[in-house]
C-alpha cells in the first residue's frame, strides 16, 4: 500500500515540478470528459492546445485574453505572498472599468491625447478605491477580507448594471444595455495593424519585472513577505502588518483596476454588463499555478488563455457547452492542490504487513 510520509524539508522539485503534474493530470481528465460527452478527444484537445498557437492571429487573440490575467495576478501575488487574501479582484477589475469608462465618456471630438492617461489612471484608482474598502474594514474592526473582498464583487456588478441600463445608457443604442461607444482618442493604441494586441501587453510585462524587483530585491517586499510567513518574526523586526495590509491590498486592487482599465478602452470601447467576465477569479488559478512569481505567472497566464480561446472554439465548433471553460480552470486547480502534497509529502510503499 502507498503511504504519505511528512519530508524533512519541503521539496523543491516539487515545488515546481507540480504544476507541470497537474496539467499533465488535467489534459488526461480533460481526454475523459471528452470521451464521456460523446466528443472527439483528439478534436477537443486540438481546440485548447493547438488552434490559439496556430496562426500569428490566434497568437495575437491569446496575448489580448493573457494580458489582463498577468497584471491582475501579478497584484494578486504581492497579496497572497503577505498573506492578505484578496478574492474579490474581479470586483476590483469592475470598478476599474467603470472609473475608466467613466472619463472616457468625457472625451469628445475635441479632446486631446492626454485623456488617455487620466483613463488608465482612473482605472487604477478606482480599483485602489473599491480595496481599499476591504483594508479598512479589515484594518478598523478586524473583518475577514475573504469574505469581504467576495461580497463586494456582487456589488460592484450592481454598480456597473445601474449605470449601463440607467444614466450612461446610450440613447441612441436601441435601448440595449450599454454606454455609447468611446471616442478614438481614449483607445489604448494598438501594437501592429491587423492585430487586437495593445500597448497594455507591454505595461503588463513591465508589471513583471516591476513585482519581481519589488519581491525580492527591495526591503519593503522583504517584508511583506516575511509577514505573511511568519507574522511574529515579522513584528520582531519591527514591520507594520498594517502597512503590508494597506499596501498589498492597494497594489492588487490598482492592479486589477489597471487591467479593468486596459480592457474597456482596449478590445471593448464601451461598458455593458458582460465587463465581468471572470479574468478577477481566474487569476488566482493564475497566480498559484505560477507559483506567486511573476516569471511563473507570465506562462500560467498564457495558459489560462489557452484555456478561455478553446472553451469558446470548443463551443463553437464542437457544440459543447459554455461551462467547459471553467470546468478546465476546475480541474487544473484541483489538481494543482492534489500536487501541490508532494512538496511536503512523499509516497512511500508499505507492505500491507507493516
């Protein structure tokens, strides 16, 4: 019989051999749900791993869907290396939205290039804002950010609806729920012609060696993280476990509102309802998958993509429900978490004598 045997040290082959395991086990659950649905599994499979790499535009569909996943996981990593447990980054990424659209409602044909810094910067105050609000119940009376941080996603989401379907509602969009469509002057610009990917790419991996420099090469992130391993240690050495509150919940939050931002005046050019698309949610798959480092949340977050491109090809092509996109994210999670016993456990064989 197999036994879990506690290793004396945490393993570090493990550690980043597990995500490897657990895609490998999610592709093989992914072969057996296939199968069970009556669908070709070679087919299903060819529509998550192949078709968005298959083409300089697919590669470029897949950049756009990553790009947010990135820089909201990067905030995410920075909250959950402190120990801070944000879970409500989508209704950060909202807000973020909203603020954004909000400016860029303000924009008219005469305006200048310069509103689109006050869009990207509205974006990431107003997911700052919406966490903030989560640091200061957290911080005043001691309110669990779980749950907090999750409530206030649904709130968000009646923010956006009230204004869509009531006084940004375009007058002139056949009553359909959604402001009218931004002005050329806020869109993000675009990094080739033909092509959907932004200059939001580039800010996002200028986030990574931002996080990655902020981690491990600066004091502040030295505490941060210190915090969150050992939260006495850290009161030793004098740091704040407020600051590291404050300070992890705003990056995440602007982060997050910064990819909210990215997203309306990028690919959308509006707001309607359909702005919560699960990017906040999914980027915690994202962060842990790339093991809360920015390098590994770079290749996690083009995998996610992978995931989102080939549920919907998958659903188009194959007739397959909506669901499947995140029945994927499930299982590679899950399985991630089963993988993830083997960084402080070995198996061991034990005759049944024993």
């Amino acid at each position: 019989m197999l036994k879990l045997e506690r290793r004396p040290e945490a393993s570090e082959l493990w550690r980043y051999g597990s995500p490897l395991l657990a895609l490998l086990i999610t592709v093989a659950l992914g072969i057996g749900l296939f199968v069970l649905l009556g669908k070709d599994p070679v087919r299903g499979l060819q529509m998550f791993f192949w078709e968005p790499l298959k083409s300089a535009y697919a590669l470029g569909e897949l950049m756009v869907k990553a790009t947010p996943l990135l820089i909201i996981a990067l905030g995410l990593a920075v909250c959950f290396r402190s120990n801070v447990w944000n879970i409500g980054a989508e209704g950060q990424f909202v807000i973020g939205a909203v603020a954004a659209g909000g400016v860029a409602l303000l924009a008219d044909k005469e305006t200048g290039r310069w509103i689109l810094v006050a869009v990207v910067l509205a974006g990431v105050a107003g997911g700052m804002f919406w966490a903030a609000i989560t640091a200061w119940l957290k911080d005043k009376f001691h309110a669990n950010e779980i749950l907090v941080s999750l409530m206030l996603v649904y709130v968000a989401d009646m923010v956006l609806g009230y204004l869509v379907y009531g006084p940004w509602k375009d007058p002139a969009g056949y009553n359909f729920p959604q402001t009218k469509s931004f002005e050329a002057v806020t869109q993000i610009p675009r990094l080739m012609s033909g092509s959907r990917v932004s200059v939001g790419l580039i800010l996002a991996l200028v986030g990574v060696a931002a996080v990655w420099i902020f981690l491990f090469r600066t004091r502040s992130g030295f505490a941060q993280q210190v915090g969150g391993l050992a939260p006495s240690a850290a009161r030793y050495a004098g740091f704040s476990s407020r600051k590291a509150l404050w300070l992890a919940l705003l990056t995440s939050g602007g982060a997050a509102g910064l990819a909210g931002a990215l997203e309306v005046a990028g690919p959308i050019g509006q707001l309607t309802p359909y702005i919560p698309s699960g990017y906040g949610f999914a980027a915690i798959i994202v962060a842990y998958v790339g093991r809360l480092h920015p390098v590994g949340i770079v290749f996690s977050a083009v995998l996610m993509s992978m995931f989102y491109i080939g549920g919907e090809l998958a659903q188009s092509r194959m007739g397959l429900p909506k669901s499947i996109t995140g029945v994927f994210q499930g299982l590679l999670l899950f399985s991630l978490l089963a993988c993830d016993t083997l960084v402080a456990y070995r198996l061991r064989w034990q005759s049944g004598r024993a």
